[in-house]
C-alpha cells in the first residue's frame, strides 16, 4: 500500500475533517471574477467544505514590485481530503483559470496556495505544510485574522500575534467588492 506524507492510503480521505485553509490572490483580468471562479471550484470540491471566506483585500505585491496590486482572499474549510490533494486542486484551479508560471512572484490570474491543513506539518518536495512564508505575508494573515480571530498558524504561534508583528500598509480592505460562495 502506498501512503502519503499524511500518513494515510494514497486516494483515501481521512476520517475526521480537518480545518483547511487556502489564500486566493489575483492581478491580471478581472481579478474579481477569477477570485470568485476559484472559490466556486473548491466549494465544488469533494471531501471540502467551505466555512468561510474573508473580505476581499488589495495588496501590494511582494518580490516583483513592478506589478498590478492584487486582490486577495482566504477561504476556510473542513475537509476530509489529504493535503496532497488538495494541493492538486489548488493547482487544477490554477490551470483552469489560465495561470502561466514565468516569473517567480510575477503577475498571475489566480494564485491558490494551500496555507493550512489542521496540525499537519510536512516538508517535502511536493509540499510543505503550513505553508513556509505563510508568517511573514500580511496579505494572508490579515484576511485569515478576520476570518478566523482565534486561528494559529502551526510552529508559529496565533495569526494576531503574527499580524503585530508585520507591516500591514500594503493590506486594504476593500468593502465595495465581494466575493460569493
């Protein structure tokens, strides 16, 4: 039998559902509409059950400066799936909304990045869990924060803690736009 870095059967869902989180960024197109087509896909995803998505937030973008601001989102869910699959999802919406991979921390249409998966940690080629810039991101910890005020990044310590310690100017809530789910 094959398993995977969850430690389960390889195509197995694991039996008590875990708080998943994923972080959805975009700059190209309408940044809005691939936002919601992303979050769209992964309510439509088996063994996943959304619990939440925070406000929409424009952010500066982080590495290649010279780029459009993004607009990003984070999606809460339970799932039963393991990581390495949802990971796979991540990356089939990714595909399915025409993302191109040219440079590192370029502009893309939709970003879907798997942040959290309960207290999994893992580290390998494939995956690395929590997510290993998750800490030091305000566009993901701020949206997380609203999300979920009492969520604790694993090996890092709680999301508020975390959010003190960053510069968050580059991170604006925008009210007039929403995503639906």
């Amino acid at each position: 039998m094959v398993t995977n870095p969850d430690g389960i059967a390889q195509g197995a869902e694991i039996s008590q559902p875990r708080n998943s989180v994923f972080s959805i960024g975009s700059n190209l197109g309408d940044r809005l509409e691939y936002l919601n087509s992303a979050v769209r896909a992964l309510r439509a995803t088996a063994g996943l059950q959304l619990t939440g998505v925070s406000s929409v937030y424009a952010t500066e973008p982080v590495g290649v400066l010279a780029q459009p601001d993004f607009l990003n989102v984070v999606v809460a869910a339970e799932s039963t799936l393991p990581a390495m699959a949802m990971l796979q999802r991540a990356l089939a919406i990714e595909d399915a909304c025409s993302r191109v991979r040219t440079v590192r921390w370029g502009p893309r249409t939709v970003d879907v990045d798997l942040i959290a998966v309960g207290e999994c940690q893992q580290d390998t080629p494939e995956l690395s869990l929590p997510h290993p810039r998750a800490h030091e991101r305000a566009f993901v910890l701020v949206p997380w924060l609203e999300l979920q005020p009492d969520a604790v990044l694993v090996g890092r310590g709680p999301v508020a803690d975390l959010v003190a310690g960053l510069d968050t100017t580059g991170v604006r809530r925008c009210d007039e736009e929403r995503v639906d789910w």
